[in-house]
C-alpha cells in the first residue's frame, strides 16, 4: 500500500494555505510519518520540499484541524525569529484527499545534504572527532533553546531528524519533524523511539511532555556521535516491554566503558570522559525531574568539556570555535529575563538614520581577519588574517611581513603599546613588539603554556588574558614596567577574552560563560551579573567606568562601587554577538561592532544600531571612533569610515 500511494504522489500537484501550488517531483525521504518530495519549483528564492504525513497519523476527526492550528502556530514561531540558523523552516502547509483519507502536508525549505544517522554510519563504529560533534551539537542545542522559548517540545528529536547541510562554506545542523503532537500524541513504541526517547514520550510515565525530553533525546545522540554506538541499543531478540524497563531501571551510558571507540582526542583524557559521563547520566536520567532543566543548562556543562578537548596545544592545531551562544541568534530566555531584568530606558531608543558611509578600503580575496588596528593616527590600518598580515593605505591592501620566527597563524591580536610599538600576542605564550626602526622585541613571561586572546597596554604596564593551553582556566598576567610578572587565575574555567584598566585604576577582565572580574595583585574578585551569556571584549570610559560586551547583544555598564564593581545590563538593540568595543576618548561614546555586520552606539537610553553600508555583510573586527570620524573594519577586509564633519 505504502508503494502505491508513494507512486501516486510524484507528479501531483497540491495546493498550500496560501494558495500556492506544489508539484511534487522526486522522492528524496521516506519514513514512518510519512514521504519527502522534492518540488519542481522554488518558493520564496529557495528551493522547497514538501513532506506528506500518512493518513492513518489523523486519529479522529479533530485531528487535522489540530494540526492546521499547530503547524500554523510553527509557521510563525519560525517567521519571527531574528536568524532561524538550526532550524528548518516551514514555509506553508495544506492538506488533499487521498485514496486512503485526508493526508495533511507541510512544505519546508529544502536542505541539500545528509541526515546525522547517515553521518554516524559512516564512521563504522567509531566516534566523530570531538570538534566536529561539539559543533553539530551547538547547533542542534541552538535549534531546541528556540523551541523551547516558544513553549515548543521536538518530542521526536534523533539523528535522521538532523540535516548536516553546507551554508557559506560551513557545515551546519538543521532539525527537522516534531512539534506536531497532532499527529503523533498515540504514536506506537517502535525501535527508532527506543533508543532516543525519553520514556515519558512511551507513556510510560505520568506528566506532560516538556524541555527535558528534549534534553533526554540530545544526550542520547551526543552518546553515539562520540563513540559510534546508540546509547540505547535494543539487545538481540529482547521484547520491547523488557526493553522499556530496562530503560526506566538500567545502568545508564557511559562512555568509559567504550573507550576504543572515542576520538583520539578523549581516549587519553580520562578525566574528560568522566565529566562527559556524569552530565549525560544526568541528562537521561529516567526522571524528567532529576535531568537539566533546559537545553540551555546542559549544553553549558558539556560545552566546556568537550572545548577542552579540541583545545590547541602550544605546540600547534587549530583553535576551537567559539562557543554555541543561545542569545547570539534567539531571543533571551524568561528565565534569564528574570534574573537579571533590564531596566527601562528612560527615552526609547529609536533606531539612526542611515549615514553616508565612505570606503577606506576593499575585501581581501579568500582573507578573513582576526584583529585590526588603526596606526599612525588614522592614517593607515594593519590586521592580522589566517594568511598573513597586511596594511592599509591609501585606499590599497598590501601583504605586510613579519620577521623571522613569528607565524602568522599564532597571533591572536594586536595592540598598541604607550611606546608605540605594535604589541603581538598569541599562541604558546607568544608576546613581542614590533616597530620599525628597532624590530621584534620579546616580552619574556613566565610561561609558555598559555594562549593570550587580549590585552592592555599604558602607562602601568601590560595586562594580558587569555587560558592555559594544556588544562582549563582562564588566567591574567600582569607585566609591570618594572619588577616580575605575575600570573593570576580565574575563579573558574572560562577562558578570558578581553581586559581594559579604569581611569580608577581597576583591571577588569571578561570571558567566556559570562565572566566578568576584577583583578589585583591579590588575586581575582568575579563581578556579579547573572551570567545570561559569553562577554567577548571590555573597553574602558570615563569616570571609572567600563563597557563590556557579548553573545546575543549583551551589553553591561560596569562602574566603581563601595566594595567593588556593579554590573548593570543594558538594552541594546540588536540580538547578534558583539565582538568588540570602544570608547571615544575626547566624547566618551562607546560604540560596539559584532556578527552580521552589527554596529551600535551607546546612548543615554541604550544601545542603538546605527546601520552601515548595504555591501556590508560580514562581522565587524573594529570599531574606532574618533569624534568626528568613526572607522570599522569587517573581517573580509572591507574598511569604512563615516565623518560627521563632511
């Protein structure tokens, strides 16, 4: 019957919500709920694919107009969201008359590429290598956060329901299905269900669906990505109310005793495993109640653990993604609303103006940079790329050398120096100067086991920040122009991305899970916030205050108190990450630049996007304003500049 009805969709034409028309061509997806086929025709400028649910899934006659109500309700989840990277998007949804009964439709983008059951069968038995898992997974949290936001539960989430697709050069993640409870609120134990299903989804326990049946299903992938084997795996013959219970009662996965098929890169790391073993036996855990509470929680434990393991050694290797920001590409969770609400503005922001934007210069062909610098008083930038170094001036980008031993590949940043040497910092300790006339000038320090992501240079001295290479911690060294350096730690394993010193004098870092602190000879004092996301860079402003900001739009005014710093989070109008900041020194307006070529300006009510050139669509590396002029460079190389004065 399955082969009938499948021969009989291809070629037929249906008609969506919207009235618009879909001829159904090649077959490219079976499963239980139903078939996959590809359209004759884009939708929207892209190409769409339109599933057919099984009639026999529309239990009763309320069923198809509860699933009307609910895929609507999908459609809009969808539409609204600010970047719906991770998800599929539902473009329209109908329903037609087949020779077995009325068989409903949903009609999605089309993603060319495999599904993650595909992915993990290719590699025979053994896991992904931890980098590649730690980013499909990001992904796939990413893609559940949004969901659960908008009181949405996957219910059927497991590898086929993952699309690995290729999008601008980058592999991503793409979920798919679930969400429909109309058609699947009665939907049989079957053997797919068994190994990723929570037991609650099998009614085999009382309550709701909710978050932490998702959580369950993605703990249950992670398992088999990282060594190869379904964390559920049915035993041969074994009848599945046997199988149930076992669920409910028996051990729970742990990696540790699949050592032979992990990456290399846990193998030998015991201690990793370990801590991946723990928040996985957490997570599927047969008590919804005793799991993580959200995706967002679990995620923010594993994530660590599983950055620790691709971390580059001093030696060499790349460096990791930076870590899954929720905030960065949905809205800020409730919860996190809660704990740290955002006062009112007392006059609401209202976006620029578009202003005239000029170029200073053109992308860089196949470059992408990691930081830039403006030098001789405006009149020329230098930055660093995965390739090289270059300069800009006049108008023209031209490859800049860099002397012997230095590989361009271990910088991380560049800085400016009271001295006005150029400050190199990276990899393996790495820390020099560099000026014309004099050269390459190390600046010893007291390890090479560290990899330095930011730093700060003026008349007290050079503060650098950044993590061990070898073992987690953020750590901070402060080089005075006279004495030793000393080495202080982190209060946690964040790793630390950015510092500045206050016109009071406080050193004040950022970092990664929301780390905020203040350093001193004595050590580190963390500044209380809420931790809703990452901090990527801190800048100092006048009257002892700092501006730091980060993932999802984060953006906190930290100012002098009796006791220590206070934080206060600000509105600010944009959802991207915010890599970079800094502040005018003759106005004190701070201005921040970030992903998807986010530039906004602070002002008495908050944060607003001042929008730049249309060409402009890659992430801003840096922003100089210098009243009347502000500069910004995007990490393809294209540099602009707005003057208020023309």
């Amino acid at each position: 019957m399955d082969a009938e009805l499948r021969q009989s969709l291809i070629g037929r034409v249906l008609e969506g919500a919207q009235g618009v028309r879909y001829e159904l061509a090649e077959l490219v997806g079976e499963g239980r709920s139903g078939f996959v086929f590809k359209t004759t025709q884009d939708v929207l400028g892209a190409q769409a694919a339109v599933k057919v649910f099984r009639p026999e899934l529309l239990r009763g006659p309320q069923a198809l107009a509860r699933f009307t109500r609910e895929v609507m309700q999908l459609e809009r989840l969808l539409a609204a969201l600010p970047d719906r990277r991770g998800l599929a998007h539902v473009m329209d949804h109908g329903a037609f008359e087949s020779p077995r009964g009325p068989a409903p439709f949903v009609v999605r983008e089309y993603l060319p590429g495999q599904n993650l059951t595909r992915v993990i069968a290719a590699h025979g038995g053994f896991g992904l290598p931890a980098a590649r898992a730690r980013r499909i997974m990001g992904h796939v949290a990413r893609a559940l956060f949004a969901l659960h936001e908008a009181s949405y539960v996957h219910r059927d989430l497991k590898p086929s329901q993952v699309l690995i697709t290729q999008e601008r050069g980058q592999e991503t993640a793409r979920i798919k299905g679930g969400c429909i409870t109309a058609l699947s609120a009665d939907e049989p134990l079957d053997p797919p269900n068994l190994l990723y299903g929570a037991p609650e989804s099998f009614g085999a326990m009382n309550g709701p669906l909710g978050p932490e049946t998702d959580v369950y299903s993605f703990a249950a992938i992670l398992y088999e990505l990282l060594c190869g084997t379904a964390a559920f795996a049915p035993r041969p013959g074994e009848p599945r109310q046997k199988a149930l219970v076992r669920l409910l009662s028996g051990d729970r996965p742990q990696l540790g005793r699949v050592r032979a098929t992990l990456p290399a890169e846990l193998r030998d790391r015991p201690d990793l495993v370990a801590g991946l073993d723990r928040e996985i036996a957490r997570a599927t855990s047969a008590n919804p109640q005793q799991r993580h509470g959200s995706i967002r929680e679990l995620w923010l434990a594993l994530e660590p653990l599983l950055r620790e393991a691709v971390r580059p050694t001093a030696s060499g290797g790349s460096a990791p993604d930076e870590p899954v920001s929720f905030d960065s590409i949905f809205p800020r969770s409730i919860e996190s609303a809660r704990l740290v609400p955002i006062p009112p503005p007392s006059a609401a922001p209202v976006a620029a103006p578009m202003p005239a934007w000029g170029m200073l210069g053109p992308p860089i062909a196949g470059e992408r940079l990691r930081a830039a610098l403006v030098v001789e008083d405006g009149r020329a930038i230098v930055a660093l790329g995965a390739r090289g170094f270059y300069r800009l001036a006049h108008g023209e980008w031209s490859a800049a050398p860099l002397p012997a031993g230095i590989d361009a590949r271990a910088v991380r940043g560049l800085s400016r120096l009271p001295s006005g040497e150029l400050l190199l910092f990276g990899d393996a300790g790495l820390c020099a100067a560099l000026s014309p006339r004099a050269g390459l000038r190390r600046i010893p320090l007291p390890e090479r086991d560290l990899t330095l992501l930011a730093a700060h240079a003026d008349d007290r001295g050079l503060v650098l920040v950044g993590e061990r290479a070898s073992r987690p911690g953020g750590v901070a060294i402060l080089v005075p122009h006279e004495g030793a350096p000393t080495i202080l730690a982190a209060p946690d394993t964040a790793r630390l991305t950015g510092v500045t010193r206050t016109s009071s004098g406080h050193v004040i870092a950022v970092g990664t899970q929301g780390t905020l602190v203040e350093l001193g000879e004595r050590g580190a004092r963390d500044v209380p916030w809420g931790r809703t996301g990452h901090l990527y860079a801190i800048a100092a402003g006048p009257g002892g205050v700092a501006y730091a900001v980060g993932s999802g739009g984060h953006a906190l005014r930290v100012e002098p108190a009796h006791g220590g710093a206070v934080a206060t989070l600000e509105s600010v109008q944009t959802t991207r990450d915010l890599l970079g900041v800094a502040v005018d020194p003759s106005t004190g307006v701070a201005w921040a630049v970030g992903a998807d070529a986010r530039l906004v300006e602070r002002q008495e009510g908050g944060w607003i996007r001042v929008p730049l050139d249309p060409s402009v669509m890659a992430a801003l590396v840096l922003v100089w304003p210098r009243a009347p002029r502000v500069t910004v460079v995007a990490e393809d190389g294209s540099a602009f500049f707005h003057d208020d004065a023309r």
